[in-house]
C-alpha cells in the first residue's frame, strides 16, 4: 500500500506514483457531456478517474456541515460532493483521492482546495490526497503530471463537448421524434470517448474532420421548427451555469417551458483564462517568455476554436458561436480587459454577445454573494440594457438556502416579458 | 351569456379574486388571509363563486397568480400568469399614463418601469422591506399595523434603521425601544427603512420619477407608508381604488382560455401532492419516547419554594432581554421564592416598575441583600431602580449553568433574537459564540411563524412532536426559511412536518452557523442549553439529536439570565455590602420616567442620543458609544491607533495649485491607504487634488439609487455616495483607478485585491448615470503599483490621454516621491503603534488588536467601535502596524493571495506570544473573502490559545450586541488569568 508523503515545505499530503497505481481518483461532475468525456481520456492515460455523478440533498448538506457557510455555493456543492462520496459511495477511504480545478485567479475560487482539505480534517479523513488541477503550476505532485499532450486531449474533450451541446441545445427543442437528438449526441459521446483513448481524435485534422461529421449527423435530424420558441442564454459563475445541481436543474426547467437554451461553450473561458496572463502584461509589464509561450497556447486555441465555428456554421439553421475576438470585442467600451477574477469581463461579453444572436432572453446565474459577479454580472446589466434595449435579463441567486420556487417565479418573470416580445416580432413579420 | 373571466392571486398571505365582464368591468372581488392553508382556501373561493355570481356557468376562464400560486397552477392545469407580468397587464389598462409602479406584498417588493424601455423588478433572496417585515416590527413594537400608522403621523425623528430585513432591522429598534425612544418615531423610522430598502433593492440606478402608482396591501393600509415614499422620492404617488387586486385582475384580464368549472373543483380538491420533499426522522417514534424524555428533563431542579414562608435575605436578578423580561427573587440558599417571565412591549423600565411594585405588595418587608441586572435593558434597569450590580449576560448565564452542571462544558441559550453560545475550559469562558445579525431571530422566528400560519407558539412546536417526516429546511437565515417552507408546502409537507422541520432547523442554525461545529465532540459531553426558544419541547430534542448526546435543560430554563443575576449579586455582595441600594417601596411609589431624544454633537459619529430623566432629577444617557456625552471629557484617544490613522489621513493636504487641473478621488474601498501615495503623486505632477466629504448617513443615501447588487458590501456600496458627493462638488475629473493587484508586501502566495475592491470602478462607471450627463471623466484605467519598475511608464501612458501636456520624466519623479509618502505614512503608523504599546504596558492596559481592511477607518463603516471598545480603558492597534513586525511568510492552510487578508494572518501570528494583546476581526457583512479569512484567523489563534473574537458590521450602528462580546472577552480574559474561576469585583 502507497506510503503517506508530505510536502516538506508545506506539509502537503502528496499525491504520489505509487498511489497513482492503487488509487482512486474522483472528481466533481459540472458540464456532463464534457466531463464524461474528460474523465475516460484521463482514464486512459492511467489514472483511476472516477467522475461524481451524485445528486440529491445530502450533498448540499455534507458540504455545509464541513464548509464555512458563508462560502460560495459552488465550494458547498463541490467539496459536498467529494466527501459525501468519500463517505458513503463504498470506497476504500485508504484508497481514494480527490481531484479539484484552481484557477489561481483572484476570486475565492482559488481557495476553494484548501477549504477542501479542511472539510476532510474536519470530518477525520485526512489521509485522503488532493491534487490540484490548475494551469499556474500551482501545487505538483509527484503521481500527477499535466503534461502538454494531457492538456491537448484537455482540450479536445472540451471542443467536442462545446460541439455536442451547442447543437443539441439546437435541435432538442424542435426534435419529431423524442430522444432522437439525446440518442445522438450518447453516440458521439461513446464514438469520440473510444477515438480518444486510442490516441486519436485530437489533432486538428482530426478534430476538424470528426465536427464536420457530427455537425452533419445534427443537421439531418428530423426536426419541426415551425413553432418559434423563446430563446434563452444561460451565463454566469462557471460552476453554477453548467452544473445541474448547483442551478436546480435551470436547463430542465426551461425545456419544459418551452424554451430553446443556449449556453456558451467552456472553450471561450479557456481562452478568456489565457488571454488574461497577456492582459496583465500589457497593463501592467512582465516577462518576454511568459508572453511568448501564452500567445502560442492562445494561438492554438483560437486555431481549434475555427475549426470548430466553421464545422458549425456551413449549415444555416445552427448559430454557431462567436469568435472570442468578436465576443471580447463587445465589451470594448462597457468593462476593462482587466477585469479578470472569477469570470471578468468574459461574463459581460457573453450577454451582448448572446443578446446580439438572437438570445436576448438571459439568466444570469451566481452563486449568493459571488464578488466577481457583483461586478462584471449585476453591476453590467443595466449597461448591457442601454447598449441593446431588446436584452431581457433575469439575475438569480442560487444557494442552499435559496429556494426553487422564488428562482422559478422570477425566471417566469422573465419568460413572460420574452414570450410578449416573441409575439409581437411575430405580428411584425 | 356574458362571458365572464376570473382572476386569482395567492400571495404569501393572502387570497385575491376578482371576476370582471367582456368590458373589462369588476364584478366581484375579495380580498382574505389564507393561513397558508391554500388548495381549501382556493376550494372555497372557486364554490363561493359557483354559488354566486357564476352560478349559470359551466366553464369560465379563469388563471392564476401569486408567488404562492405557482404550484398549485401547474398541477392543477390552472394557466399561470407571473404575478408581476399580471399587474403591468391591469395598470396598462387601468392607468396607461403611469411611468412607475411600487408593489408591496407580504413578502415580495417590486418595482416596474413602463416607460422608456419596460423593466421589472422584484427582490430577490431578501425578503426585507415587505409586509413581512412590517409585520415583524409591529409585533416587536406590541401594535397593530393601523396603530403604528397613527403613531408614525405624530413622529419628530427619523432613526437610521437597516431594513435589509428584519433581523437586522431587529438589532436596530430594540436597543433603541431599550433606552427609551419613542414607539411613534420608531414607527415612522421602520416605514423610512422599508423606503430606503425598497430604492437601495430596487432602483438598481433607474430614477424613480414620473407618475407613481402604489399598489399591494402595505401601500394600501398604511398611509404613512406612502407618505414616506412621497418624501424620499419627492413626489406624490397615487394609491388607485382596487390597488390589492391589480395582480388578480391582470390574471384576469389574461385568462383566455376556457376552463370546466365542476373539473377544476375536482382537481383542486385532490390536489395530491408529490409527497416529495427531504425529511428527517420523527422526534419521537411514539408517546412512550416522549414520557421518557419528559422524565430525564423533569429531573434537574431548582427548587421553587413558597414567597410568604421566607423572611430571610433575599436576591434579586433581573435579565432585560431583547423580547422578555425575567426577574427572580432567590432566599439564601439558592431556592427561587418568586419569578416572573413577560414579554417585553418595548420599553422595559414599566414592566420592572409593576414587578417591584408586586415584590413590594407581596412581600412589604423584604430584605434585599443584593440586586444585579443583565440584558440589553441593563444599563437603563440599572440606573432606573439604583441596582447594585450590572452583569453581561454571558457570565449571568454560566453562573446559572454551573449550578446544574458543576462541570459544565458547553452552554448554549437560544433566546428570542439571540443565539449564545461558548465554551468552559479550565472553568472560565473560553470561546464565546453570538449569532451575527444574518441568522438571529431565531425563537421569535417560530413564533412568528406560528402566528402566520394561525397557531400560537406552543399549539404549532407541539404539532411537530409526532411528525412524520419532518422536513428538512437546511440551516439558513429565518428569511429564506420562510420561502424553504412555502416549497415544502407545495411539495405536501403536512403542518406537522414544517413545525417539525422549523424545531430542526433552529438547532442546526446555532450549530453550524454559530457555532460552526462539525460533531458533537467539539463541544464536549456536559451541556446546559437554556433561554425561552429550549422550553419548547420541539426544539429541545431536536437539538438532542442533532447532537447525538443527552443535555441538560434546567426547569427554569427561561429564567437562567436572571437567576444567574442574583448568584452574581450573591457572590458579590459576600465579598461587599450589607444591604441592597434597590429603590425602595416609597421611592417606588414616587418613580416617573420621561426621555428626551438628541443628537450627540461631541465627534462624526452623531450618536442618537435618549436622555432619561427621573423624579429624583437622576438622568440616564442611553444610545452613546464612547463616553463623552457624560463625562464631557475630551476622552483620550491617544491609545487609540484608528483616531490616529484618520486623523494622519487627513492631513495630507494638498499643497498643489494645480496649474494643470484637478482631480477628484472618492474616500473609500482602497483609496483609504493609498491616499498619500495618490495625493503626492498627482500634487507633484501640478495637478490639484478634492477628496470626497467623511462618510455619512446622508452620504451613503445620496448614492444608494445607483446601487445595481443589492449584496455587495457595504464599504462599496459607500463609493456610490462618494462619487456623486465628488460631482456634486463641481468636480469635472474623476480618479479612481481598477487595480488586480496590491502592493506585494511578500507575506503570501500573491498579492491581489478582492475583486470587488479591485473592479469596483467598472461598477460605478456604468451605474451612476451624472457621470454622463454631467460630463464627467471618470478616469478608472487599470493601474499596477505592484510593479514599482513598470508604473511610471503604463502610468503614464494612461494619464497623459487626460493630461495631454505631461511627460514621462514628470511622472517618473512624481512616482519615486508618491512610493516614498506611502512608505513614511506606513512608518508613522508603525512609530506611532509602537508608542501605544509601550504606553499600555506602562499602564498595565490590555492591548486589542482591532483587525480589518484599511477602509474600516470610516467612522460610518466601523460605527464608532474603535471608541467603544477604547471607552473599556484598553488601548487598539490595527493589524496593518502588526503585520509589518513579521518578516517571514507564515505558513497557512488557506491560499494566501490578497494583501489586506495576508496582514491579518501575519498580525494573528504575532500576537501569539504577546500575552496582553487580544485581536478582534471586524467583518464587513457580504464579504465573502472573509469566509475564508474568519476560518484561518481563528485557526491560528486557537493554535495558540487565544480568544478569536468576531464583529460583523453593516449598515447597522447597534452596538449593544458588539458591547456583549467585548465585556464578555475582557471578563473571560480577567478570569483566564485568575484561572480558579472565582468572581472577581469590579
């Protein structure tokens, strides 16, 4: 058995290579189609992943008992999720580690694995290792290298997921016949897990060649758009946007109200994370190297973003999504490029941006009390309002206090003003 | 046939019908409380109606609405119209030449903008400033809502009351009711506050302005209300006839669908609920439980013996809390000969009258040997009746555990707003736990609940007893409870159920919000839980649960304050007096009380005072912070290191004529420390430099419009009045720059500002809307200090796009000298801290730490507590001077990225060999960097055994709960050095 390791500095649990071989690694579910994909990528690459697909109260209520209550609601969820996993999901807790994102940034965010390593003090599991995932070069450890392979495939997984979602939030809403589009995109998802693992699919060429495919498959869905629905984009803290658990089920419930929903994709937060290591230098100095290699990353980024725009755009029916270049853009005179805890200014764009594609129906979604959404969410709308007057923008607080039927009754606000404006565009053509 | 339509609203509280005709004519409506009791209340509305006036109809159309009706809709197939969509509906219709409509409900604020692009809006988690909290207030203030109204009509004053909800509106009036202000000023003080919550929420910076409508049931009854919104938005608002049915008959006016009566009866009445919420298991599996239970409390006994068998020595305690007022009278020996236990209206000195005049009656010849007095209404109880002793109820309270409980660990008293809490370690106090002003309330909240739903407090925690699945409702502030259990409803949680899962979550809110405890371990074996909230049966085994071990609760459990009193005024009078100085029965007889309401004009603070006068010509100055209105001494502020700062601040003033222009810079947020550096810098660039006025009440108001996050901290809410303040002055350039980063003082991983700190220029640039139309420059480019290399030049290149004509090598001089100012004004405090340290321990004071951000300087933000706290004799230091004595990093569990937050680690690491200094965290409420920085400061005290102590502030200027702590830590920390636990005279 794998022999406890510390840090010497720090006094770090470490993560070591020998537990690498015995361990099992869990981490915390937020975007499904993404993540699924992730996880067996890592898999492969002979880590025992495990990804949390847990749901229901208990994890809420783990996460507050062993987290300071006033932290963000995502910290609850998340590190409620990986010690209530610990604790009742059957695993050997001498044989587990966690896995947890840092981005180093300045929000709480940052913290939020350290937090973690405190709840499982507090609940008497401190043998278990955390290991930081992070592009900052946060934290090593000896059993986890992201090596720059590792971070291709990261972002492979991230294009195809990005692909997958933006056309079924297309599609699913119009489908003839029920299932059809989910049934697709399992068997994409199962199609790109097996390229994946067997060292495929995340070259370019590849990568180019498999969205045209999928892109295809979704175009020659039977589908009824005869009925025009409300559209809606979803923005906000990364976690809460994405995570079914942290936003009571937000994409669910405005499927049954009818409503066709966009998300932006993970890869313009990505990109937003590089370009803000490129901001800092020219707002306030720094090194040469560290510009060169960020603007390469960037570079290559914004070369799979192409590829993916263009998979999508050959086919008129399918918004595809807006270049960074251009989403950054829309912000230019409204909110500072150095606007970059937690989402910056990223968050602002996404709004004009979505409101500029014909989603200006938006709910804005934050943890209570997420500073960095103080700013560039709320503190933003009333600008974004003026600058397109059709924006129709419902901010909500998610908590574990908050209760779903307060969210729903002001996203229904929402919803009425957008289905009147539906009608009178209707009467208008 | 007419064809008729029919609208229906459910509010939180209410039930709303209206039925009108083709020419949109009202035919009917009504307007009643549903006790939350909602599917029969819409049963018997729907079979009035087919009774009456829809007795020849089959079918009708008919939608709902309501923020209780949502559920109901959807499962019944009523159509639904969202309730704020249905009054925009009615008042295009009704009052098409309205710009702004204010909807107050029982617990939802809106505000609609119709013209110039519609807005709506509507609170959002918060339920402040609503007919809820209207109502909470009246109850504290023991009047109806009609009688409140009249009272408001004859106010003089307006108190600063923070309305953000309740329980913090709570903290604010009883302290005020406590030294004797007037109910009517109060009254119309609670409406000013609803007002100011309603704007600060609501507005979100769109001026309210134009044709007001004021709809809903607060606007509606209380016309004081109006009168207040009238005078802050300067205007003259309309209340229209029909102003409650507006919602129903915008539903109505919707309805377009036609609906089979007889089938939405049917629907309607089987209304089967999903059944599905989260439960807890029962308290008690069945009555054999409960007797045993019943049993084991019955057991710990103080004795209660007959008043006209005794003539010997008697003590009296008195506990003046926030909502009851206890009084015990104890013979020699412990036993109690006569108690009381009332809820206190308001005013506390008539209901101690009428005791003592009781007392007397009862007993004419009573010897009192000693008396003391404990609670909020202490020091005017005290000074009122001549008692001998004042006591802060944390010690009366572990005074009265220990007499059950020798080895007690762990006490823990949930009153009616208060939770208290600490630990015993070596036999004093410890570690004191108060609730922060988010989750107090607790113990009213059941009973306010209680009555919401038709019960009184003792029917409605019984219910809860045998309940079978008790919901499980989370720990949480009682506000968003109240919408936990509105859901628990709609997903068919019986009555039982939620009183059940209320008890449950009561316990968990001391627990993991108080207390933060993970298991019962930490707060050890022995515990006494006490206070008026723990004689419910309900709450006490729900806390045993909870806790997995069995507590003791005394049978006078809500009468430990006072009881705990008179073993003070025992112990004490053992070591002092002879007899008791208590008013006597004839002085009694001749006892007035009248108050007078001023204004402190001594300091910034302008405390509110209440002067208390009495028959004998004795007076009483309640509401003060420090004490210069009484000894009308100048107070000597020289060991207080915050007077200081401030005052080092404000001398540095500009000496530029400003050949090229001025600037203005906004007092608040980060621009506290870096004034020097930003004054020096631009005055040697020949550029003229206004700061914005001193923080204040009127300053905060004067901004609040334009405040888009109704969450954000107070500090930056602040900015929003400095900025305006700056225009308001002439200023035509506006400095206040976005900065990621702070000075790297490499004492953590990074040196970042919080990002609301860092962006909050972004904020004010797009949400104060004179900055536009008065053309403004509002310069807000990004600037980096931390690169003391690079900022000249990326200085530069932003500035000199505002100041055209300077140049690089100015700038480039005028950065060298701007960092020196910075360093010689962290000298000064520095030098200056050392002389406050050295002078404390000349005079053997102790030595307190006050720890925060450097904008806690503000008068308006700190609340005058570095004056409160000095007025105890001690000498304060903050925890910038502190930090800098450490020059290593000190190793942390937290990732230590911001500078503010890295001082306070280092500050809590330095004071761990210096015995006579204390550190105190002052918490902004809403700052989340602080969840985290609360967590390790503690951490790292604990580690070496010191007491951490927290004050949250806000908006709220109470002292009362802060005064709390700080007695509580100077006795706990005079009776760790006398570690065998004996009283100590004062």
């Amino acid at each position: 058995m794998a022999k406890l390791k510390y840090d010497k500095k720090t006094g770090r649990l470490l993560f070591t290579k020998q537990m690498r071989k015995e361990y099992t690694l869990l981490f915390p579910m937020m975007a499904p189609i993404h993540f699924e994909i992730l996880g067996e990528v890592f898999r492969k690459l002979g880590y025992n992943c495990q990804l949390l697909e847990t749901n229901g109260p208990d994890i809420a209520q783990t996460g507050l008992k062993y987290v300071h209550n006033d932290t963000c609601y995502p910290a609850i969820l998340t590190i409620g999720q990986l010690i209530n996993a610990v604790q009742t999901g059957g695993y050997d807790i001498n044989k587990v580690a966690l896995i947890i994102t840092q981005t180093g940034g300045g929000c709480r965010a940052s913290n939020y694995i350290h937090l973690l390593r405190k709840g499982l003090k507090k609940a008497g599991l401190s043998q278990v290792p955390v290991v930081s995932l992070n592009l900052s070069g946060m934290e090593k450890n000896p059993g986890f290298k992201l090596t720059i392979g590792m971070i291709r495939k990261a972002i492979a997984a991230v294009i195809y997921g990005d692909s997958l979602m933006c056309l079924r939030n297309q599609c699913r809403p119009y489908e003839v016949n029920d299932g059809e589009t989910d049934r697709l995109v399992s068997k994409w998802q199962k199609y790109i897990i097996d390229k994946m693992t067997n060292g495929k699919g995340y070259k370019l060429k590849d990568m180019s060649e498999l969205l045209m495919r999928i892109a295809d498959d979704f175009h020659n869905l039977e589908l009824d758009r005869s009925e025009r629905k409300v559209k809606v984009g979803i923005v906000g803290e990364i976690y809460v946007k994405y995570a079914a658990l942290g936003n009571n089920n937000l994409e669910k419930f405005l499927q049954d109200e009818n409503c066709e929903v966009n998300l932006p994709g993970i890869l313009g937060f990505v990109l937003f994370k590089i370009d803000n290591r490129l901001e800092d230098i020219k707002l306030y100095g720094g090194s040469k190297l560290k510009r060169f290699v960020c603007q390469k990353l960037m570079n290559y980024c914004l070369k799979v973003e192409e590829v993916l725009i263009s998979s999508i755009s050959r086919y008129d029916e399918f918004v595809a999504p807006s270049r960074y270049e251009h989403t950054k853009s829309l912000v230019k005179d409204v909110i500072g490029y150095g606007t970059k805890m937690g989402e910056g200014w990223l968050l602002t764009a996404e709004m004009l941006e979505l409101a500029e594609s014909g989603y200006e129906n938006i709910v804005c979604t934050q943890p209570f009390g997420c500073l960095p959404n103080h700013i560039a969410g709320k503190g933003m709308i009333r600008k974004i309002v003026e600058i397109n007057p059709k924006a129709n923008i419902v901010a909500v607080d998610y908590d574990a206090g908050a209760p779903k039927v307060n969210q729903e009754n002001r996203i229904k606000l929402m919803l009425s003003i957008a289905k009147e404006n539906l009608e009178k565009a209707k009467v208008e053509i | 046939m007419e064809e008729l339509r029919v609208g229906l609203d459910i509010g939180s509280t209410t039930i709303k019908c209206v039925v009108i005709d083709s020419d949109n004519r009202v035919l009917f409506q009504s307007y009643e409380r549903h006790l939350s009791k909602i599917s029969e209340k819409i049963e018997e509305v729907l079979n009035r109606l087919k009774k009456g006036i829809l007795k020849d109809y089959d079918s009708v159309k008919i939608s709902l609405s309501g923020s209780a009706g949502m559920g109901i809709a959807e499962s019944c197939g009523f159509p639904f119209v969202q309730e704020v969509y249905a009054t925009r509906i009615a008042a295009n219709l009704l009052n098409p030449d309205t710009d702004v409509i204010i909807e107050l409900g029982g617990e939802d604020a809106k505000i609609l903008f119709l013209n110039n692009g519609v807005e709506v809006r509507m609170n959002g988690s918060c339920a402040g400033g609503t007919g809820a909290f209207i109502d909470q207030m009246a109850s504290l203030l023991n009047v109806s809502i009609a009688e409140m109204n009249e009272l408001a009509k004859s106010h003089e004053k307006i108190y600063t009351i923070a309305s953000r909800c309740g329980v913090f509106a709570k903290t604010d009036i009883q302290p005020l009711l406590n030294q004797g202000a007037r109910k009517s000023d109060i009254s119309a003080s609670i409406f000013y506050a609803v007002v100011n919550q309603t704007i600060a929420g609501l507005a979100q910076g769109r001026e309210i302005k134009g044709n007001i409508l004021y709809l809903g049931g607060p606007l509606t009854f209380i016309s004081e209300l109006r009168t207040a919104f009238d005078d802050v938005l300067k205007t003259n608002g309309i209340c229209p006839e029909n102003s409650l049915y507006y919602v129903s008959l915008g539903a109505a006016l919707a309805s377009d669908k036609l609906i089979d009566l007889d089938l939405l009866l049917e629907r309607v009445k089987n209304y089967s609920h999903t059944g599905n919420f989260a439960f807890r298991p029962p308290l008690f599996t069945n009555e054999e439980d409960y007797r045993l239970f019943n049993e084991r409390h019955n057991k710990e006994m103080v004795v209660t013996l007959p008043f006209e068998d005794y003539d010997g020595p008697c003590f009296l305690g008195i506990d003046a809390g926030s909502t009851t007022l206890k009084c015990v009278v104890m013979d020699e020996k412990g036993n109690i000969r006569f108690s009381r236990y009332m809820s206190n209206s308001g005013n506390p000195v008539p209901l101690v009258k009428n005791i003592l005049e009781e007392i007397y009656s009862l007993k004419p010849n009573i010897k009192f040997k000693s008396s003391a007095v404990t609670g909020y209404g202490e020091d005017i109880i005290k000074n009122a009746f001549k008692v001998d002793f004042g006591i802060v109820e944390t010690i009366a309270h572990f005074l009265a555990a220990q007499k059950f409980m020798p080895n007690v660990e762990f006490v823990i008293d949930i009153g009616g707003q208060d939770i208290k809490c600490f630990k015993i370690h070596n036999g004093t106090i410890d570690n004191i736990f108060l609730n922060e002003a988010c989750s107090s309330g607790c113990g009213s909240f059941l009973q306010t609940f209680a009555s919401a739903l038709g019960y009184d407090i003792e029917t409605f925690s019984k219910l809860g007893l045998f309940a079978k699945r008790p919901v499980n409702l989370g720990s949480r502030c009682t506000v968003f409870m109240n919408s936990a259990v509105k859901q628990a409803q709609k997903d068919g949680a019986s009555i039982e159920d939620i009183s059940a899962g209320l008890s449950l979550s009561v316990v968990k809110n001391a627990l993991y919000k108080v207390i933060r405890a993970s298991s019962p371990d930490e707060l050890g074996k022995n515990i006494v839980v006490q206070g008026g909230t723990f004689l419910n049966d309900a709450v006490l085994r729900a806390f045993e649960i909870e806790m997995g071990v069995n507590v003791v609760r005394p049978n006078i459990s809500g009468l430990m304050g006072a009881y705990g009193a008179a073993l003070y005024a025992q112990a004490m009078c053992e070591l002092n007096k002879e007899s008791s100085s208590i008013i006597s029965e004839k002085e009694l007889k001749e006892f007035t009380h009248e108050i007078q309401v001023t204004k402190c004009a001594i300091c910034e603070n302008h405390c509110r005072l209440t002067i208390n006068k009495f028959n004998d010509g004795r007076r009483f100055i309640g509401g003060n912070r420090c004490e210069r209105p009484i000894t009308k001494k100048t107070g000597s502020n020289e060991l207080n290191i915050y007077e200081y700062k401030l005052r080092l601040l404000q001398s540095y003033n500009d000496s530029s004529k400003g050949k090229l222009g001025e600037i203005g810079i906004p007092m608040g947020l980060n621009m506290y420390e870096l004034l020097p550096f930003w004054t020096v810098l631009f005055n040697n660039l020949d550029i003229k430099v206004t700061y914005s006025s001193l923080s204040s009440r009127k300053l905060y108001l004067y901004g609040q419009a334009t405040i888009p996050s109704d969450t954000v901290c107070f500090p930056a809410k602040l900015m929003h009045g400095h900025v305006r303040d700056l225009i308001s002055k002439g200023i035509k350039k506006i400095f206040y720059p976005c900065m990621s980063y702070n000075i790297d003082e490499k004492k953590g991983d990074n040196h970042y500002n919080c990002p609301v700190v860092a962006y909050y220029p972004e904020v004010i640039n797009n949400n104060i809307k004179d900055l536009k139309t008065e053309n403004i420059e509002f310069i807000k480019f990004y600037v980096g200090i931390h690169r003391r290399k690079d900022f000249p030049q990326k200085f530069y290149e932003s500035i000199k796009n505002y100041f055209p004509s300077l140049t690089l090598k100015d700038v480039k001089i005028a950065a060298k000298r701007a960092y020196q100012a910075y360093e010689n004004y962290f000298r000064k405090i520095q030098i200056k801290s050392d002389e406050i340290i050295l002078k404390a321990r000349e005079e053997g004071k102790q030595i307190f730490v006050l720890a925060g951000r450097p904008y806690h300087l503000d008068p308006e933000i700190n609340h005058g507590i570095d004056k409160m706290i000095s007025s105890f004799n001690v000498a304060i230091i903050s925890e910038d001077v502190l930090a800098h004595k450490v020059k290593k990093k000190i190793t942390v569990h937290v990732l230590n990225q911001w500078t503010y937050h890295s001082r306070l680690y280092s500050a809590a690491f330095y004071i761990k060999d210096q015995k006579d200094m204390n550190l105190i965290q002052l918490v902004s409420f809403g700052c989340g960097v602080d969840a985290i920085t609360t967590d390790e400061v503690r951490d790292i005290l604990e580690r070496y055994n010191k007491i951490y102590t927290q004050i949250k502030i806000d908006e709220i200027t109470n002292l009362g709960a802060v005064k709390i702590r700080i007695r509580s830590l100077l006795s706990a920390l005079e009776r760790k050095e006398n570690a065998n636990g004996k009283i100590e005279v004062r």
